[in-house]
C-alpha cells in the first residue's frame, strides 16, 4: 500500500525542525520556576530594564485583573455600609467575581486569575456566613497576609532572600544557568533590602487589620484593606523594580567599559 504523501511532508518539516528534540524534552525544573516567575508581578522586568507603566499594569494583571482584585472588595465595602447587613454584604461580591468568570469563558481566556479570585472571595463569604460575623469575612486575608511574612522571614534568616531567589532565576549567569548573585555584596545587599520591604509590606498590613478584626471594625477595615492592597502592592513593586535595575545596569555599564 502506498504511503500517504502528507506523511512524507510531515517527515520532510520535522527533518528541517532544528528544534524538534529540544522541544521534546521535558522543562527542568530550573526552566520551569523560570517561566513561573517570568509570569508572576516582578517578572515582567527583566533585571537591568526599566520599569514601564505598561510592565506595572500588567504585573497586576492588566485593567481587568486590577478590576477583580478590587471591585469584590469594594462591593462589600459599599453595601455593608449602606445596608449593614452580612448576607448581601458578602454574597454580592461573590456574585462580583462570578460576573467576571462567564466574562472570561464567553471571551475564552485563561480562567486561572477569575477562579482564584473567586475561591477567594467564596472563602471569605462562607466564614462570614458560619460565623455570623461580618469581620470573619477577612480571615483569609489576614492567614494569607501571615503566610507570606513567614515565607519571607525563613528566606532572610537562611540567606537566600526570596526577591534574590526571583531575580537569579531571571537573570542568566554564564553557564546558562541562574545567575549566583550572592557573590556580589552590592547585589546581595539591594535584593536583600528589597526583601526586607516586601517583608514591611505584609507587616503593616497584619499590623493595621489584626486590630480592627479583633475590635470588629468592619468598615474601616475594608477600607483599609482596598488602600493596602493593589495600590501598596503596585507601589512596592515598582520600588523593588528600581532598586533591582540599580546593580543589573551597572553591570551593564561594566561590560560596556570593558
């Protein structure tokens, strides 16, 4: 039986594919984190580029995922102020995020970033509910806010700050590989200051809403939680942005001397 000639222009187009085993191989893990953390906020800079309004809104998830992390919020504190009441205050919210997952599926994107926010703001809303307490419904934040200090503080105390383990998977040493930044005291110094106010970040966060959790002030917690959020976060990356670039260009700089 003769062979179908698509197969034969098939054989012929991987034959001319230079890259057809490189893409056959599996990601290292190494490969992996790096394109994990290409994808994540501070990844959207290289290290030694400067930072751009664009690179900021995208970091935060473009104008519709700064959308879905602040309207849920804000809809909760809207209608609790008004109305004072926990059902609406909370379901409504979640009604927010659901509005924005058929958004995504009629548009077929990505749902990941909608159901994370939605898991979320359900989390949040079902404490609410069991406990009978509006301030409940900000539990998950504070755990998550106490997590990431956690995670923060082990990096620091066994010396790999997790902004330096960020940028030396971005940034390529010689061999390819990530780039071992701690031989450097300039830039184990700056990404070890950078994840010290990343560290700040979550502190004060824990610091202003603990207390009002436990004193149950509800609206000025919602408030202050919507101010310490996505504009604190924005603020703080593009800091952690600038102070990366301050030793990523100078090396540039060296090598161009050179």
């Amino acid at each position: 039986m003769p062979v179908p000639e698509q197969d034969d222009d098939r054989d012929d187009r991987v034959a001319d594919d230079r890259f057809a085993d490189e893409r056959e191989q599996p990601l290292s893990l190494n490969a992996q984190l790096r394109d994990a953390v290409r994808n994540a906020g501070i990844g959207q800079v290289a290290p030694g580029e400067a930072p751009s309004g664009k690179a900021l809104v995208t970091a935060i998830g473009g104008a519709r995922g700064l959308a879905e992390s602040v309207l849920p919020g804000f809809a909760f504190l809207i209608v609790y102020a008004v109305t004072k009441e926990l059902v609406p205050s909370v379901v409504i919210p979640v009604v927010v995020g659901l509005v924005f997952v058929v958004l995504r599926l009629l548009q077929r994107q990505s749902l990941a970033m909608s159901f994370a926010g939605i898991l979320g703001v359900a989390i949040s809303a079902g404490l609410a509910l069991i406990t009978g307490k509006a301030e409940s419904n900000f539990i998950p934040g504070i755990v998550i806010n106490l997590v990431c200090l956690l995670g923060l503080l082990v990096t620091l105390a066994i010396r790999r700050p997790l902004i330096g383990l960020i940028v030396g998977l971005l940034a390529q040493g010689e061999d390819g590989g990530p780039m071992d930044w701690r031989a450097d005291p300039a830039k184990r110094r700056v990404l070890t200051v950078a994840t010290w106010m990343w560290v700040g970040l979550f502190a004060l966060r824990l610091v202003i809403e603990i207390p009002l959790y436990l004193t149950a002030q509800v609206e000025l917690l919602a408030g202050i939680k919507l101010i310490t959020g996505v504009p604190l976060y924005a603020a703080l990356l593009w800091v952690t942005w600038l102070l990366v670039r301050t030793v990523f260009k100078r090396d540039e700089g060296d090598a161009r001397a050179v």
